[in-house]
C-alpha cells in the first residue's frame, strides 16, 4: 500500500509537452528556489511562508511534501505560492513535523504540472521527495541511460534522474545510495530532500547554486536563500558547503563530505539579478555587492548628466551605488507596476515588448527636460533597455544614456539561470556601437568584469583561478558540458528532456 496521499490540481493548467513553445528557438531552463524543515509542528505552514520569500525565483508553479510520521503529504500545484498555501484547508492537507518545498518558474509559458516538485517516489526504503535549484548538465546523458535501463520517467526534469539513481543504487544506507546519486550527476544543485527519517541537504561540488541553514525553534532549516528565514523570524546559522551534504534525523545532524575538495565558484549571476536584496549570499550582502557595482559603473563609465534613474526594480540597488559615487541626484523616472508578471515571462518577442510597456511607466515629472542616465542589473535580449529608452524620449528626457550593472552577457547559462541561447543574447551577436543604435540611446556602456570582481572585494578577476561562476561574460564554464557535446538528436526531442529546475 503506498503511504502516500497527494493533489496537483492546477487553474486553467494544460498538462502538455513542453516542446519549443518560445517560438524562438530557446531552450527550457528554470529557476527555482527550496525550502525544507525538520521537527516543527507547523512544518507545512512555515514552509508556505519561506516558499513565499523566495517567489521572486519562481512563479509558475509551488509544492510542499510533508511526512507526518506514517504518510507523506503532497500539494503541488501552478500559480503562485498564495494562490495556494495561503489556505488553511491546504496547509491542513498538510500535516506533520517535517517539509520540504519548491517554487519554480519556467521559461516557457507552460508548464507540465508532473515536473511541478517536489518531486516524490516510492523507493524500496521508503518515500522519497526531492526539491532542485540549478541544472544538471550530464542530465539528459544520464536520463538516456537509464531509460535504456528500463527507467519509466514520469516527468522531464533532470530532478528525477536523481531519484532514479537512488533506486538504482545496491548500496545499503540511504544516505550512501543518496551520496553515489550525487557523484553521477553533473552541474548546479542546491537541493533539499525529505525520507520518512530525515531531512538532507545537499550542495554541488562548486557551490554553484546557494543553499543555506536556518533554525528555528531548535529545528533546522535549509532554504535558497536567507530572506526565507528572515520571513519567519529563524536565525542563520551558516551557508551549506560547496560539496557538503548535511543529514537532520531524530539523532542530530551529520555532515558528508564525499567529494574532492576544489576551490568554490558559486554564480555572479546571483548578485546581479537572481538573488533578493536583502539577503546575504555567501557572507555578502545581495544589497551592497549591487550598489557597488553601481558606484563601480560610475568609476568606470561617467558622463555628466541630470539624473540617475534605475530601471525598477532590478536597477535601483545599483543605482543608488551610482547616485552615491557620482553625486548626481537619483530620481524615480520609472514607475513599476507590481500587478504584471516578469517581462521574461512572455512567450513571443512581441507580447515581451508589449509586457515591457505594461510593467514600466514614464514619470515626467522627474525626467522632462533632463538629461538622464538609465541603470539596469543587466541587458539580455535588449527588449526591456530599447523600450524604455523610447519611453524616456517620449516622456521628454533631453538626452538619456544606459548603463549596466554587469557585463556583456556573451554566453548560455546551464546551471539554472533562465538565459536564451547565444543567438538570443544581443551582446553576443552586437558590437557595442550596434547595441547603442537598436537600444537608441545616446550613449551605452557596460560594468567591466574586472570591476564586478572589485565591487566585490576582489582585486580583479584571476583568469587562473576565477572565485565565481562567471561564464555568461566570460565562457568559462566550471563544470563539463556533457550533455551539449553529446546532442545529437532533434531539438524538439532535446527540449522534452532539458527541463531543469
Ligand atoms: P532584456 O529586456 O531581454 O534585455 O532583459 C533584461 C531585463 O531582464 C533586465 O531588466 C533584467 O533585470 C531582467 N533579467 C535579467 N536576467 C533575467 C533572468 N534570468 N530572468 C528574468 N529576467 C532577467
């Protein structure tokens, strides 16, 4: 009999197969953002509301599993984490001491509500659920072995590779067939998974992705980033290790180490865009790093102006860095409309930029007659900076240039980051000069790398021995790429496979 009891109902969802639904050629890539608790009598409902801080890394769909000591629970459901977990007869579905969650957000405009996580089976130990942030990049390649070896997957994540590869496993301890998972797979993780006796965190090789350790009330908590504790009132304690897989059961907690040691490189992107301000991601503050890119871009590219004017709300951070080193006076010229999903969000290229003009709205009275400066976390289609440019001209800005708080965006992500593919990224296929003209501003530069390395306490970057993850600028991918050297079969066939979380 299973000791499991679950729902994925979904609103107006179509469970269909994500084939190229961009249009564009893009691939399937997501963020996402875990959570998981151990030992708290209102584990599901704490979990609601650290899923509920970290929603800026996924809105498309959220789950919760919990294990009330005989059966495992499960919600997974699309929409957002309220739209759900706001209720009281979800959360009561919901019992036991123990939960893990997800929020995820896909890139295409569908999703598949049998990827929505945590994803959860039953293995011959027991009930396993397992919640992922990153990207496996030898998903796929394992994915086609062990469906050769007779695997019947029931979603397209690269997530459920993992719990393939623990059912597999003819060690005996959980935690060892758990940690052999983990030395096959390849690429970014961050991921929190729940047995009928523990709790169990786990961090890749590189600390590509964050992960970080809470309590509250005495009981660990394991969260993407710290903004999921702050929500709650739980103290940090610590991030997990790059390479440290972390185990919490009704004898304590204990610490795995099963890989080599290397030097970390955890992901620039999430001080640029990915993170929420007012966390602190490997011991910085989200907030600070992004000013200094800002006061860093003033150093670097200044030209005299009126105003500084962030593009809200990615930009203001680094604004405000900007404002602060170039004296000139920062002024809300954009204002937000909080009430319309993210620009990335949109299917086609058109309905983006029609999503563009629905999000931002021209404030005249802070850029009528100026000359302005525009600041961005950073430029990836160019979808958002040429028609904000317009409307700044439209609304009667003087002159208007455009700065960007991080490098050229020149390279895919496979770790986890929504980016298009190169032919999508406009710097990848642009000189500077090109970029300036289809943007239409005046002038346009962007943060050097060696400044986004000195905004962040580095002497510059060290070709030889890089501190992050910085290959969307760079190329310098950490891990192997064994999935794209190996791809040879149709795209449509590769986008059902390359669902990440
Ligand atoms: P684009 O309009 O295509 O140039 O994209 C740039 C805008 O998208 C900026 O305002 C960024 O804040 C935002 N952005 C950058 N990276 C991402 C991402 N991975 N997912 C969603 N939005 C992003």
């Amino acid at each position: 009999m299973s000791n499991f009891s679950g729902s994925t109902a979904a609103t107006g969802e179509r469970d269909q197969r994500d084939i190229d639904l961009h249009g564009d050629g893009d691939t399937l890539r997501e963020e996402c953002g875990v959570f998981g608790i151990y030992g708290h009598p209102d584990a599901a409902a704490i979990t609601a509301l650290g899923l509920h801080a970290l929603q800026h890394r996924g809105q498309e769909a959220a789950g919760i599993v919990s294990f009330d000591g005989h059966r495992f629970h499960s919600e997974r459901r699309l929409g957002l984490v309220g739209d759900t977990f706001s209720r009281g007869d979800v959360i009561a579905r919901l019992p036991g001491d123990n939960a893990v969650g997800h929020v995820r957000y896909s890139t295409t405009g569908e999703t598949i509500l049998r990827n929505v996580q945590p994803l959860f089976a039953e293995l011959n130990a027991g009930g396993f659920a397992i919640a992922h942030n990153g990207n496996l990049t030898n998903g796929l390649t394992l994915r086609r072995e062990l469906v050769r070896q007779g695997a019947m997957m029931q979603s397209t994540t690269d997530t459920e590779v993992v719990l393939h590869l623990v059912a597999h496993s003819k060690r005996g301890r959980f935690i060892e067939r758990y940690i052999e998972a983990l030395r096959a797979i390849e690429g970014a993780y961050a991921l929190v998974a729940l047995t009928n006796k523990k709790l169990i965190g786990a961090r890749d090789p590189l600390g590509i992705r964050p992960l970080v350790l809470g309590e509250l009330d005495g009981c660990p908590i394991l969260a993407s980033e710290t903004c999921a504790l702050d929500i709650i009132g739980a103290k940090y304690v610590r991030d997990i290790e790059p390479g440290e897989v972390i185990v919490f059961d009704e004898k304590g907690t204990e610490i795995h180490k099963p890989f080599p040691p290397q030097p970390p490189r955890p992901c620039i992107f999430e001080y640029i865009y990915f993170a929420r301000p007012d966390s602190i991601v490997g011991g910085r503050s989200v907030y600070e790093v992004r000013k200094g890119f800002g006061a860093q871009l003033a150093r670097e590219s200044h030209v005299d102006v009126d105003v500084v004017v962030p593009v809200p709300d990615s930009g203001v951070p680094a604004a405000v860095g900007y404002s602060q080193e170039s004296g000139v006076p920062f002024e809300l010229g954009i204002i937000r409309n909080h009430y319309v999903g993210r620009t990335f969000i949109q299917p086609t290229q058109s309905v983006r930029e029609l999503g563009v003009r629905m999000k931002h709205a021209p404030n005249r009275a802070a850029i009528e007659g100026k000359r302005i400066i525009l600041i961005d976390d950073s430029l990836v289609r160019g979808t958002t900076s040429k028609k904000i440019v317009r409307m700044m001209r439209d609304a009667g800005a003087k002159e208007v240039h455009f700065r960007l708080a991080s490098p050229p965006i020149i390279n895919p992500d496979y770790y986890g980051i929504d980016l298009p593919d190169r032919g999508g990224l406009l710097a990848a296929t642009h000189t500077l000069e090109q970029m300036r003209d289809i943007i239409g501003a005046d002038s346009l530069a962007f943060l050097s790398i060696d400044g986004m390395y000195r905004a962040v306490g580095e002497p510059g970057r060290d070709p030889a021995n890089p501190k992050f993850s910085d290959h969307c600028f760079t190329g310098d991918y950490p891990t192997h790429l064994t999935d794209q050297t190996q791809v040879e079969q149709p795209q449509h066939q590769l986008s059902l496979l390359a669902e990440a979380s």
